[in-house]
C-alpha cells in the first residue's frame, strides 16, 4: 500500500491533462509563432490555455504571460519591476517568502536596493500594520506570498495589496500553493502581479504563468524573439501550456467541493495527531491552505529530524515532506520557521503531509497511525540521549 502525501511538492498530472499534451505532440507540434497551419494550430492551443488560466483567475486573457514556472514567474515579477530602475528602490517583502522571491532580493539587495523583511508571529502571519510602517517614499513593490508551503499560513492578501497600492506600491503575491485550491478573483483583490504553476494543480511541470494587472510594465528577463506580449521570449512549451491550461479549468470546475473535502480529510489528520508528545502543529490551525498540515518536533539533543521521519515514512510507503521540497534535501534548519520564532533544533524537526484528488480518509487514518508507530518507536531514544 502506497500513499502519497505531498502535494505541495507536486500533483500527478491528471488524465485530460496527459491527453490535451498528447494531442500537441502528434498534431499540433508546430511553432506557434509560424503564420502557416501548421503555426496557427499550436497558436491556438496557447491562447486557449491562456483563456483557461485566465479564468481560473478571473482575469483577462491578455493578462497572463506563461513561463517555464513558478520560480521563473516569481523572478519576472521582482525583477522586471526593478530593472525599471536606473537608481537603486525599496522592496518589501515577507520573513516567510519562498526562495523564489527571497533569493532574488537578496540579489536586488546586493545591488543596492533596500530590502526590508517584514516580521511575522508564531503561526507565520504577516501583521498589516508592519507593513503600513515600512512603507517609505521609495518603496515601489510589495511581494508577500499567498498560502505557504512550508506551514500552511494564508496571509491576509486583501489587506495588504489595498495598504500597498494606497501608497503607490505594486503588489505581487506567489499564489503557486493558493491557485486551484481556493477561488482567485484579481479583478476583486488588490493584486498588480500573481504567480502560479501548473505542476501544482495537476498539470505537467515546466509550465507557470505571471498574472499582471493592465497597465503594469515590466522589464523581460530574456531578450530574443518577443514571444508573450514581448515579455517571455523563447518558443512556447506548447504540450505544457496546453496541459496546464486543461488543469486550470478543471480546477475551477471542481474546487468549491474538493476544497471543502480536503478541509474535512486535513482537520481530519490535525485531530488524529492532536495527543502525540513533542509534535506540534505549525502554522496557523485555521488560516491555512485547505489541503495542508505540518507539524515540528520539539526534542532536545537528539538526531532525530524531519528527514529521518520523511525516511521512515517511506520504507512504509508514504510520502511525505521535510518542510518545503525545495529545502528538504538540506540539513540547515528551515529559515521559515526560524523566521516564526522556533528553535534550530526545532526547525530542523519539520514535516509537511499535503493532501489531494486521490487521499481518502482511509489514507489519513493509516498515515496518522504510522506516523505514531514511527514517532513511538524512535522518541525514546531520545530521551536516552537526553538523559
């Protein structure tokens, strides 16, 4: 028996997904920039793709560029705001951001921007009025992630874009772990830039998308052939995007009942773990993304951790994650949970389990008694290794 439980790293691509990409490798192989047949019917396939990430957005087609990813969508947001800029600005982003905003301000950082991390408290929740506070003169992005991967937190999006754009700000926000899983209207929301990625609503990887709002202008990361409203140049990775936009709208169409039923299985697990000694649920237990639960250990002087308990997991055949999958292969501790106050010790100690289509209540219910068995088995040792 196999269970896997780390959708936030990545979702199987779904079925009609698999065929939509079929298709384009047989039929609709052509370059979509070509203005003969064989060109216009891969053209097409990107525009409707576009149409359907578009409206799993609520936004117009026009508005959505693809890119190869999340991480791609995250860099052109960041930095095609600040290559705008001849004068080193001010950005501000959250202490909890994934490496994909973190990593290029810290570039933008050594380049002279002023970079400012705002704080957040024990369940990862950014604080408006820090935000209202930092805000300066010169401060000409806000970036500030949606659902975080690591421990679930949804912030508080609505108010922070309106505080950002009241001051002149732009806002993007990476909803990479939020998209297809609760409903996004970017006409409603305060929202100038939005990132999302198809291998997490069960399309193929390789393919993401930057929503930006009409009238924001951006400096392209790659120079070449003007491909994406001269934003995104390189031919399209049209299979991708065609799988990518068939997830899309799929996702729309069932999200308010698989939203509900993953809220039911994830509170489901929370109770289930609620009396197990030295694990503790992370992240904010009701804010949260509706398909997700972590939890840390709190042990002292002792080798166990988050990957050692990913491990064991697997020789059981379940998957789960050591906090986010872009870290869990480093023994470092996760700078997120640092950033929320936990202990090295403690951040070392961080397991994700992330639910989807195919988890029943039968896959929580076995899950949550190994997930015992293991800890039962191995805590003692480091209670001798305390004592």
């Amino acid at each position: 028996m196999q269970i896997y439980l780390d959708y936030s790293a990545t979702t199987p691509p779904r079925p009609e997904a698999i065929a939509a990409m079929q298709a384009v490798f047989s039929e609709q192989w052509g370059n979509p920039s070509s203005l003969h047949e064989w060109g216009q019917r891969s053209a097409t396939v990107v525009e409707q793709a576009r149409m359907q990430v578009a409206d799993l957005l609520q936004a117009p087609a026009e508005a959505v560029i693809f890119t190869s990813g999340g991480t791609e969508a995250d860099n052109l947001a960041l930095m095609g705001v600040a290559q705008q800029y001849s004068i080193p600005q001010h950005l501000i982003i959250s202490s909890v951001e994934h490496s994909a905003i973190a990593e290029p301000a810290r570039l933008l950082e050594g380049q002279g921007w002023q970079v400012t991390r705002l704080p957040v408290n024990r369940q990862g929740w950014v604080n408006p009025l820090d935000l209202q506070a930092a805000l300066q003169s010169n401060t000409v992005l806000v970036s500030i992630i949606y659902g975080q991967s690591e421990v679930g937190t949804l912030q508080p999006i609505q108010s922070l874009g309106a505080i950002a754009q009241a001051h002149g700000a732009l806002f993007h926000t990476d909803a990479v772990q939020v998209a297809g899983r609760l409903p996004l209207n970017v006409q409603k929301l305060p929202i100038d830039l939005l990132s999302l990625s198809s291998h997490k609503i069960y399309g193929p990887q390789g393919a993401g998308a930057l929503y930006i709002r009409p009238g924001v202008r951006l400096v392209p990361l790659l120079s070449g052939g003007g491909q994406e409203f001269k934003l995104r140049s390189g031919t399209q990775a049209v299979p991708a995007i065609a799988g990518f936009g068939v997830a899309a709208e799929l996702a729309a169409q069932e999200m308010l009942q698989e939203t509900s039923r993953l809220m039911n299985l994830r509170d489901r697990l929370f109770d289930q773990l609620a009396e197990v000694p030295n694990l503790v649920p992370t992240g904010d237990r009701w804010h949260r993304l509706p398909h997700h639960a972590s939890f840390c250990l709190q042990v002292l002087d002792c080798d166990l951790n988050g990957k050692t308990l990913v491990r064991q997991m697997n020789l059981a055949g379940i998957g789960i994650s050591a906090g986010s999958a872009c870290h869990s292969g480093k023994s470092t501790p996760s700078p997120v949970l640092q950033a929320m106050g936990y202990s090295d010790r403690a951040a070392q100690g961080a397991i994700r389990l992330t639910l989807g289509k195919d988890t029943t209540p039968a896959d929580i219910d076995w899950a949550a008694i190994v997930l015992k068995q293991v800890l039962e088995r191995l805590m003692p040792k480091c209670a001798l290794a305390k004592s």
